[in-house]
C-alpha cells in the first residue's frame, strides 16, 4: 500500500446554516430576507487511522458523529479542514474512492427491496464495475461467509432485520473495499443476530485486512469489534485512545455491591471518598474514589455500618465509563 | 461503456422485477382504458355530430394523437421528481451519493427501468387495438412517419426526464416541490394535447405549445398530423435544443445541489 494512511483528518470543520423563521419580521422580510441559523456540527477535528484498524467513533445523540462519516465517505463537503481517505480526498476524487470504500447505515437501506438478494449484490458488483464472473465468485463467497444460502433468493422486503442486515454488510463488501464505515450497524438487532454481525466483521478485518470505522450507541459493539475509541461530543473530539484504556479512565473510581442479611433500613452518611450510587433496603451500591481511600479500608468502613450477607467490589462497566465521559465533557454541564 | 452496462443492469434488473410482479402493467393498463379510452369514445361522438371533421382533421388522427400521449404517460418518466424529492426528504440521497455513479444518471436510468415494460406492452397492445378500431391515417404511413416516429419518442423521452429532473432536484433547495410539479405536469398535460388534441387548439395555445419545453415534450403527438412532414425537422430541432439546454441546467443543479445537501440525522 502506497499510503501510509487509512485516514487522516486535519481540523475538520462542519457548519450548517438553515433558514428560522423570525415571529416579529412578516412572510414577506421573512421570504426576501430569512433569518439565517448556524451550527457547527464538526469543530475542528484532527485524526488518524491506520490500515487494518478498528476503530469505534462514538458519542452521544447529535454530537457529530454521522456527519464526519458522511463528510469521510463525500456526502457531505466540509466547511473547513483536509480529508484524506486512502490518500484521496472526498471531495474531489468522490468516484474514486468509491471504489474502495464501502458503506452501511444502519437506518437506511441500499438494497432493492422487492428483488431477491441476488439482484442487489449482482447490482452492486455491476456498480461497481466486476466482471461478470469475478461478482458471481464473490457472490458466493459472501453467501458463504454470511450464511446467506437460505434467504439468498428471496425478496429483500421479506427478509428479517438481522437477514437484512447482513446482506447490508455483504452488499458493501462486494468490491472487497479497502475501508468500511458502518454508521450503527446493529441498531435494532437482537443479541444474537448483534453477535453474529459482529464474528462477520472480525472475520473481514482479519482475512481481508480490512479497515473497520464504526459509529455504535452499543457498548458491545465497541468492547468486540474494535481495538481503538475515539470520543466526540458537541463536534469536538474528547478523547481517542485503545479502547482497553478506556475503561482504566476512572481506574481509580470502584463499586462496592452490599446485599443485606435482611433488609438496609438506614443508610448513614459515609466518609470522604465514598459515595452512594444506589440505596435500596436490598443492595446498596457505593462508589469508591480510590484516591481517597483504599479498597481494603473502604471495605472494612462499609462493614462496620451494614450488615451484610454478601459482598462484591468491581470496576464501572464501559457504558457507566462512557456515560462519564459524556457527562463530564465540560460543554454538556 | 461503463454508463451502459450500469443503464442495462438497471433497466433489466427493473424489467424483470416488473414483469415478475404485473399488477402494476394491470394497473397502468386499467388507467389506460380509463382515460384514454373514454375520451375517445367522447370525441368520436363529437366528430361524429360535425360531420367528421374537426378543424381539418378526422377523428382517426386525433384518436392516434392522443393514444401517443397517453401511452407515453404510462412510461412515467414524471415520476423522476417524486423520487428525488423522497430521496432528499428520507435522507436516502447519502446511501446513492457514496457509490461510483452519478446519482442524477442512475435516477434516470432507474426511471426508464421503471416504467419501459408497462411502455411497451401497452403501446404495443393499444397500436393494435387502435389499428383494428380507427384504422391507421394516410399520414401514418408515409416514409417520413416511419423515420421520425423513434426519434421524436426518445426526444420526448430525455426532454421530459430534463423537465422533471429539474423539478426534483428543486427539493434540495425547497423540499416540497408537489405545488411546481403540479403546474408543470397540468402544462405538458394541456400542452400535449391529452384533454385537446393541437389540432383544435387556439392560436396562441399552439405557439406556446411549439415553443415551450412542456409542449415539446410531447411533440410525438404531432407526428400523425399532415403537417408533421413540413415540421419535422423544426420539431425535432426544438427537441433537442430544449433537451440540450434542460440537461446543462438539470447537471448544473445536481451541482450545486451536492454543495447544499444536508442529511437527516447527520
């Protein structure tokens, strides 16, 4: 490879401007002269990825997530900064790069719903300009990989979501795409067919060296698939580290679970550095700042006020870690 | 080479699907005898009561005139505005806009696919009908008809996909673009001679019909007159300047519109 970089995003910038209707102003001024409102989707972004990586890019609800994708993959134009996306940049080499990216968004479909599936990926082949014989070939080695034989000739709108979205994820990876970007791919799929996806995008990154940017709300998503987070929330990047080090980012804050002989009737004020997270007649949750106090000593405080049948000290779960992060983002307070 | 085995693939693959599923061909044909056939079968009452003829020409002729407006309806070539404005107002234009076409092309082709079956089975049908009914005008059967016939069809063909591609990408700025698509299609309706055959038309109607794009549209219905054979080359000439014209504009929007688009959700 030619290029030393899958990606590489420097200071990104996305505004949109709409038109507001201004209440004092009458239909006239309003049609002549609208009242324009901006809002920075992307501020000032900058980012790399390496060839092969799996990388999750999350962050709450509007925060800017789908946007970048979509200015990454030439959706979008960016209002400022430089995109370059296997040394191409979006913008101008659009066609281009098509060739070696591949898509799925997951609230949307790129199939054709009333044909069997085979129309579709045969489509995307032809759209992608295979020979014949070479999109029959790849044709059945995706039906292979993704267990598609049983459904392979059926009606795309007769398939069950997680059918559905498995020939989502096969139809992007027809031309074999050197980058795939998956905006919330396991939206709505239920555990199992989410596990499934998951082993198929592994499978890819691993045989085909594929390069795996993913946009999920599931925390499942990112502790399997992906070996790097990267954080952004009100279009700023917060934080972008190996996703094994994200959940040592409140290392020093640890839960004690207490589940009571028989019932917790009192819950006295605890000493500095312990906190309740839950207070409940049967559980009590405390966090531990470990700063503050050691385990040990936060253990022996805690069991001299309850009495307890049960005891269990652990870390915060990567959603609880996540759920920090986006609320201690300074501008979300 | 490559536009043409996307154009293929798609018109095929479309076809196919059409043909697999043939209540739409039912519906387009019931829609056909609906509104085709009982305007005929009025007008024939009509150039019956006037001694049969009307402004110089038989009922033969403006039955003819008007089945090549109607069975051109049926390819609904129109139906490109709708498509983009779903596409921009469901957000769909993001999954098309990162593939290696061009979207505005691929819209086309789509549309062609969508409707050329239903096109060419009823028209095929309905020239046989019609031949058997009102039998086939002197002029029908001239050399220059012969030769001119496809060439005005696919004119009216890539002019109306102009027109109405212009209107659908509209959405990108406007997103409700049903009251302008509304106007223009009642234009081409009026202009094409589907309530009216041009024969009958006033003066003026027939200038704003030869020289706007809505009128030359449809210019297909003008092939069966006894003027086709002076006018022709005007007509086909008018085709291609409006469609030439349209098209720069369509891509110069297209253009802009790839600047302005914001999608839902991003």
């Amino acid at each position: 490879m030619s290029e030393t970089k899958a990606l590489k995003i420097h200071n990104l910038s996305k505004i949109f401007s709409f038109s507001v209707k201004d209440q004092r102003a009458g239909w006239m001024r309003n049609l002549l002269k609208p009242h324009t409102k901006a809002v920075k989707a992307v501020d000032d972004i900058s980012f790399s990825v390496e060839h092969g990586e799996k990388i999750a890019f999350i962050g709450p609800n509007g925060a800017g997530k789908s946007t970048t994708i979509k200015m990454l993959t030439g959706i979008l134009f960016p209002t400022s900064g430089s995109i370059s996306v296997l040394g191409l940049d979006p913008t101008k080499d659009r066609k281009r790069l098509a060739y070696q990216i591949g898509t799925v968004f997951g609230q949307r479909s790129q199939l054709l719903p009333n044909l069997p599936l085979t129309d579709s990926l045969e489509f995307f082949g032809t759209m992608y300009d295979m020979p014949g014989k070479e999109i029959q070939k790849r044709m059945a080695e995706l039906t292979h990989l993704f267990e598609m034989d049983s459904f392979i000739d059926q009606p795309v709108r007769k398939l069950s979501l997680g059918q559905r979205m498995r020939a989502e994820v096969a139809a992007s990876l027809m031309h074999k795409p050197k980058i795939i970007f998956l905006d919330e791919p396991t939206i709505g799929l239920d555990v199992v067919a989410k596990k499934s996806l998951r082993d198929l995008l592994l499978k890819i990154n691993r045989d085909e060296k594929t390069t795996i940017f993913l946009t999920s709300h599931d925390v499942g998503d990112i502790e399997t698939l992906c070996d790097r987070t990267i954080i952004i929330n009100h279009g700023v990047l917060i934080k972008d580290l190996p996703t094994q080090e994200l959940s040592k980012t409140f290392a020093y804050e640890k839960y004690i679970d207490l589940i009571p002989e028989d019932r917790f009737s009192a819950f006295p004020e605890l000493s500095a550095g312990m906190r309740y997270a839950l207070k409940n007649e049967d559980k009590v949750t405390v966090m531990v700042d470990m700063t503050k106090m050691s385990l040990q000593e936060a253990m022996q405080k805690l069991l001299n006020i309850f009495r307890v049948e049960d005891i269990d000290a652990y870390n915060m779960d990567l959603e609880t870690i996540i759920r920090h992060i986006y609320e201690r983002d300074p501008d979300r307070q | 080479m490559r536009e043409i085995r996307i154009a293929s693939k798609i018109i095929s693959t479309l076809t196919r699907d059409r043909m697999q599923y043939p209540g739409r061909l039912l519906v387009d044909a019931f829609a056909m005898i609906a509104r085709c056939g009982i305007l005929l079968l009025l007008y024939s009452r009509v150039f019956q009561l006037n001694g049969g003829t009307i402004g110089g020409i038989t009922f033969n002729v403006a039955a003819w005139s008007m089945f090549f407006y109607f069975s051109f309806s049926v390819f609904r070539l129109r139906d490109i505005s709708k498509a983009i404005m779903q596409d921009v107002r469901s957000g769909n234009v993001e999954t098309l806009f990162n593939k290696p076409i061009s979207y505005l092309l691929y819209r086309v082709w789509w549309q062609i696919g969508m409707g050329l079956f239903s096109f060419v089975a009823i028209t095929i049908v309905g020239v046989v009908v019609l031949v058997l009914i009102v039998g086939l005008p002197t002029t029908m059967t001239t050399t220059i008809f012969i030769l001119t016939i496809i060439p005005v069809f696919l004119g009216a063909t890539m002019l109306s996909l102009a027109i109405y591609s212009i209107i659908g990408l509209l959405a990108f700025w406007i997103e409700e673009i049903t009251p302008i698509f509304w106007i223009v299609d009642k234009a081409v309706m009026m202009l094409g001679g589907s309530f009216l055959p041009f024969a009958l038309f006033p003066d003026f109607m027939k200038k704003l019909t030869v020289y706007s794009p809505f009128g030359a549209s449809q210019f297909m219905t003008h092939a069966v007159y006894d003027s086709w054979a002076e006018q022709w080359v005007f007509m086909l000439g008018a085709q291609a300047v409006w469609t030439i014209a349209l098209s720069l504009l369509a891509w110069t929007m297209f253009m802009k519109a790839r600047q302005k688009v914001s999608v839902n959700g991003g």
